[in-house]
C-alpha cells in the first residue's frame, strides 16, 4: 500500500488502524503523512470509545437522555470524516476540536 491508502485505512475502525500501523512499523523510509495520520485515527478512536461508555453510563442512570445524548456520537463520525478527508488530500491537518491533543502524543509510532 502506498503512504496515503496507509494513511485513508487507519480511519477504518480500529482494525484498519492494526493492519496500517503493522504494515508501516517496518517500512522505510517513514512517512510524516502516515505517522501523523496514524495518531490522529489513534486520538478519534479513543476519544470515540470515552464518549460511547460514557453516554451509556448517562444514558442507564437517566434514561429520558439516551436519544439526545446518541446525537453526541455522530460527532466522532464528524471527526473521523474529517480525518478521512485530510488523509485523502494529504495533508497533516488536526481533526477539529481534539485533533491538536493527539499530534505529540502516542510516541510509540515512529
């Protein structure tokens, strides 16, 4: 795979982020565009997984909330969708809002 499908696919879930990250841990030369690709969908990923439990927690201690709080959920899909779009035009561009937390985070993607 070339450096940007590698970057496209680790927006996929958080399989398509393994199978990214395994297939460019060992290649050289490394690509700026894939290394900040790979902890942007890294960032999304996790903030999407706090956001989920903890609607769910919110939404089983007040149930009248669980649809207005499903809402906040298609703001992670708003962030991966611009994480897509950016991979897509190749350029290194934080998803908004959280993107900024994650660019020197994660040091273990080199």
């Amino acid at each position: 795979m070339n450096n940007k499908t590698v970057a496209i696919v680790s927006y996929i879930t958080i399989i398509g982020w393994l199978i990214s990250y395994f297939s460019y841990k060992d290649r050289t030369p490394k690509s700026a565009l894939v290394n900040y690709h790979l902890k942007q969908s890294l960032g999304v990923a996790c903030v999407g997984l706090i956001v989920g439990v903890a609607i769910n927690v919110i939404a089983l201690i007040v149930p009248a909330l669980a649809s207005v709080l499903s809402l906040i959920s298609l703001l992670v899909l708003v962030l991966w969708i611009f994480g897509i779009i950016n991979a897509m035009n190749e350029v290194e561009k934080p998803v908004p809002v959280i993107g900024a937390i994650f660019e020197n985070k994660f040091g273990f993607i080199k």
